[in-house]
C-alpha cells in the first residue's frame, strides 16, 4: 500500500484517500481481495516448526483429488496446500508446535488413506522469506 504524503487526504501516488478506499471496497467483491490477515510470528504463536511434505497419490481420478483436497483443507495444521504438476501431486505446508504433534498428521492423513502412494517431508531450518503478497506491477 503506498505511504501518505505530506499533504493531507492524498497518497505518493497522487489518488485521494478516498479514491484509495474506493477501490479497495472495489477489490474486496470476493475476486481480488480474498481475506485480511495478520502476520503473526509462528513461534509466537507456539507453532515453531514449519514443515514442506510432498504428498504422492496412486490414483488422480477427479473423485480421488477432491477427496485429497478436502481432508487437507480440513486440516488445521495445514498451512497451504497446492495441487501441483511434477513427481508429487501436493505440496503441503505445515506449521506445528513440535514433532510429536507432526507425527500425528500423517498417521492421520496419511497412512490410512489408501490413495497415498508417498510422502516425503523437509523441515525448515530457517524462515528466510515469507509472505503471500503478489506483485502488482504498479
């Protein structure tokens, strides 16, 4: 979001502050704007261990994917979750307060699901960059 200027009502880009509100009300119609979210540090939170697992399936029939697409957005470990193209078929992102609860998700994603064919995991050493932000070239 550009910084105000000096001169009141008006941003470094020039719009009035109302046509700045303007627009954002524009982009909250549910396409651009998806949700308003803090930023908040994970150890904070006590969620210390961020964790990358590619999930491998057996079969990708629609039913299956959707199924798959479900039980992770169900959970709430689960940070994010891609569909990816490549070796994996989903990339997941996890953020736990340690390994033994870690340890629990794949026995209760994984291992009873007859779809996984693997899962390889990577845990974080460092957060180097983090962020959802999308470039919007202006």
């Amino acid at each position: 979001m550009p910084r105000k200027t000096k001169h009141p009502g008006t941003w470094r880009d020039g719009q009035s502050v109302g046509t700045g509100r303007a627009k954002a009300h524009q982009a909250h119609d549910g396409r651009s704007i998806r949700a308003n979210v803090a930023v908040i540090d994970p150890a904070a939170a006590g969620q210390a261990i961020t964790i990358f697992v590619e999930v491998e399936v057996i079969s990708e029939t629609a039913e299956q994917i959707e199924e798959a697409k479900k039980a992770f957005s169900a959970a709430p470990e689960i940070q994010q979750c891609y569909y990816v193209t490549g070796e994996a078929d989903f990339i997941l992102v996890i953020v736990v307060p340690s390994m033994a609860d870690y340890e629990a998700l794949p026995r209760r994603l994984f291992f009873g699901n007859n779809n996984v064919k693997r899962f390889r995991t990577f845990v974080a050493r460092d957060r180097i960059k983090v962020g959802l932000s999308i470039p919007t070239g202006g």
